[in-house]
C-alpha cells in the first residue's frame, strides 16, 4: 500500500465524520432516539470510518498514534458482527464528543501530510 492510499483512506474518514457531525447538527437526543433512519445512518458512517481506518496500513497507523485505530476498527467490527447488542448511548457519545477531535486529528494529519 503507498502513502497515496494511506491519504485516500484518512481523507474518507474524514469526509465520512464530518457528515456524521453534520447530521446531528441541532438535533436533540430525544429527536436522535425517536429517528430511526437518523440511528441506522449514523451507526452506518461509524462502520464506514472504522473500515477505512481499517485499511489504512500498519506504518501509516505507527507513525500517527495519536489515533486511536484499535479502538476506531473495533467499533466497526462491532457495528458489523455484533448488529444487534450496538449501543446507541455510544453511537450518540461517539458522533457528539468524538468525532469532532478525530476531524481535527484527520485534518492535521493530511495537511501534513500534503506538505511533506
């Protein structure tokens, strides 16, 4: 796998959080647990970020240990392998107090990245 690659991967993940933050923008728990389609979406871009950090390459994950990649790859595997046991408590904690630090840790990485 090339650096190349690495960036296309981290770029998606990026993408993919940003939209997530996006649709919970303004909205409330109450309104998160009475919308289904809002549930299944979220949980949905939780598994796309997981399996992009997932194909990231291990010297790519080394070299930015800021990240917490175990942690990212196992929520999607838990997502996708334990579909029925996935706590909504934490897909809302993970969109709402998560992902904002991981956009900005994502954003740094490829700006660096671009400049190198």
């Amino acid at each position: 796998m090339t650096q190349r690659d690495d960036q296309v991967y981290v770029g998606h993940m990026l993408d993919t959080a940003n939209k997530a933050i996006g649709f919970v923008q303004g909205i409330t728990r109450e309104t998160f647990d009475n919308n289904e389609l809002l549930r299944l979406s979220l949980t949905y871009l939780l598994q796309i970020i997981g399996e992009a950090a997932r194909r990231v390459s291990p010297d790519f994950r080394a070299a930015y240990p800021q990240i917490d990649w175990k942690a990212i790859v196992g929520m999607r595997s838990k997502v996708v392998h334990d579909y029925l046991n996935v706590d909504e408590d934490i897909v809302w904690d993970t969109v709402l107090n998560e992902l904002p630090s991981l956009v900005n840790e994502l954003e740094r990485i490829l700006n660096a990245d671009n400049l190198g």
